[in-house]
C-alpha cells in the first residue's frame, strides 16, 4: 500500500518541485508565458495520453474538443452574460456530453477506421466555429474576456500580480491536479482494465471487461482535459481562433503523446515542453526552423522510439543492470 501511494505522489510531487523552482531561473516574463503555454498544452496531452496510451485508442480530432472548451470560454460571457469560471465549467460538460454521444457509435471502430472517424468530428467543429462568424467571429477569431482574478486578488488581499505570473501558476496548478488525477486514474482497477484493452480487446472481455463501456470512459475523460486546457488557454491570451480546433493542433497533440512516450503521464510534459520550447528555440536559424525541428523529431523517434521518457528510463535501466 505505501509503494502504490509513493508511486501515485511521485509524478504530482516531480510537477510541483518543477513548478516552483522554474521561475526562480526564468528571467522574464516572456519565459513565463512559454512556461504557461507548456503547462497548457501538457495538460491536454495527458488527457489524450490515458486515450492512446492506455486503453489503444487514437484520436485525430482532440483539437474540437479544445476548440469547443476555448470558444465556450469566449462565448458565453460576451454573447449571455455567463461568469466566466461557469462558462469554463459548461464547456467541460458540453464537450463531455459530446464525446458521450460521439463515442459511443465510433469507438466500436477500430485502427484507422476510427482515427478517420475521429478526424471527421474534428474537421466538423473546425467547419463549425469557421462559418458560424455570427457568434465566434469566424476565421478572424473573438476576443476572450478575463476571470477578474487579479482584481479579486488585489481587493480581498491587496496583491498586486502580473498576469503572466497569475497565470503561470494557474497553468502550473492546473497540471499538478490533471497529472495526480490522471495517475491515480491509472492506478485503479479501471486504469488496470484500460490498459487490458490496450493489450488485448478480446482477451479483456473473457476476464469480464466491459470494453465499450471502458473505452467511453476514457473517451469522455480525455475530452474533459482537452476542454479544460482549450478553456485555459482563452482566458490566457485573451484571444482565439479556429486554429486551435483545427487539423494541425490535433496533429500537434498526438505527436507530444508520442514524442515524449505513450503511457507515461511525464512523457506528457516533456513531448509538450519539446514541441512548445524547440520553435522558440529554433527561430535564430531563421528559414531552417522548420526543416531543424523535424529532424530533430526524427531523431528522437529513431533513437527514442519508445518516446523521449521511457525510452530515456529504459536507457538508464539497461545501464544499471550491466
């Protein structure tokens, strides 16, 4: 019982040591806002990393639910008055409704039949926020009003924050919980019988597994964190756009799944900071960004293919046995 219990503090015990020494050695607040966005955009991958790393599932339209989690945060309180941390909360069970009912009938595919159909859900809300410009402004985008957390602060604490700082540790705060949940998730029986389906659906259904049923769960689970974090990320630029619902940002989160290792809510970290960080990183080379960063990727998968942690774990396990 205390191994497991060590086990489940272990990674929300790494993300908190990292989320408070970090800004002790970034020098400004532009490197808070790259942090932000890593903290972000990991929170959503951990999401659809319990999707395709455990329970086998792909996944290639996760973007429309960030989309409809960012627009809700932007819509609703301009177009009805809703209080935005309310607005936040209705597009989490919206997009959990949708994954509900979207789920049901395409998870019963399998291998690229439901990563098509996947896809398909995605490019239909991207076709949705895109012509709908009456409400979410279309193609232009919609500006996003904020939670008024740093009055609330300064008035009931006298606190004067920065709001790349605030939300800095919003995003940080934010991670912690979604990694701690994600990894007791995966340490109860439904994490057990998760990754039963991800080895094998019909041996899991001898043991008495519901299947379909699992599946829906983590389904509608991953779609939570991807409306939350699309949430997040309104509120943090205080602008959005079809972008974050469309095609490429879907792309964009599979390969920070399998980047930085599928299966290991770390690796979720890490493939976000990695594709968040690198560009940033890239841009003094100019016309070569591009060219830098994918190559970069395919040495990581060649040498790495199990992702960037565990095939890091893995390195260093085979060190210590020889």
């Amino acid at each position: 019982m205390s191994a497991l219990l060590n086990h489940r503090l272990a990674v929300p015990a790494v993300l908190i040591v990292l989320v408070a020494l970090l800004p002790l050695v970034l020098p400004s607040s532009f490197y808070l806002r790259i942090a932000t966005l890593v903290w972000i955009s990991a929170f959503a991958v951990i999401g659809l990393n319990l999707l395709m790393g455990y329970a086998g599932q792909v996944s290639l339209g996760h973007a429309g639910f960030f989309g409809i989690g960012a627009y809700a945060a932007a819509v609703l309180p301009a177009q009805l008055g809703v209080p935005g941390i309310f607005a936040v909360v209705i597009g989490a069970v919206a997009s959990a409704l949708i994954a509900y009912l979207v789920g049901r009938p395409i998870l019963r595919l399998k291998g690229h039949y439901l990563a098509v159909a996947t896809l398909g859900f995605g490019i239909l809300v991207a076709m949705v926020i895109n012509n709908e410009a009456w409400i979410t402004g279309g193609p232009d985008g919609i500006a996003v009003a904020s939670l008024g957390i740093k009055k609330l602060l300064k008035s009931a604490f006298g606190l004067k924050v920065k709001t790349a700082e605030l939300w800095y540790w919003i995003a940080g705060a934010m991670l912690v919980v979604g990694a701690w949940v994600a990894v007791n998730l995966v340490d109860s029986p439904t994490g057990r019988a998760l990754r039963a389906v991800h080895d094998s659906e019909i041996a899991a259904r001898v043991a008495g597994i519901d299947v379909a049923r699992m599946k829906l769960v983590v389904f509608v689970v991953s779609a939570v964190y991807a409306a939350l974090a699309g949430s997040a990320l309104a509120l943090f630029n205080g602008f959005i756009t079809p972008d974050t619902a469309g095609f490429l940002h879907s792309i964009e989160l599979v390969t920070m799944v399998v980047l930085g290792g599928m299966g290991s809510i770390l690796g979720s970290v890490v493939g976000a900071a990695v594709l968040v960080v690198l560009p940033q990183l890239l841009t003094m080379f100019h016309d070569y960004e591009h060219l830098l960063l994918g190559l970069l990727m395919m040495v990581f998968m060649i040498f790495l293919r199990a992702g960037i942690v565990p095939g890091l774990r893995a390195l260093v396990a085979g060190r210590g046995a020889a």
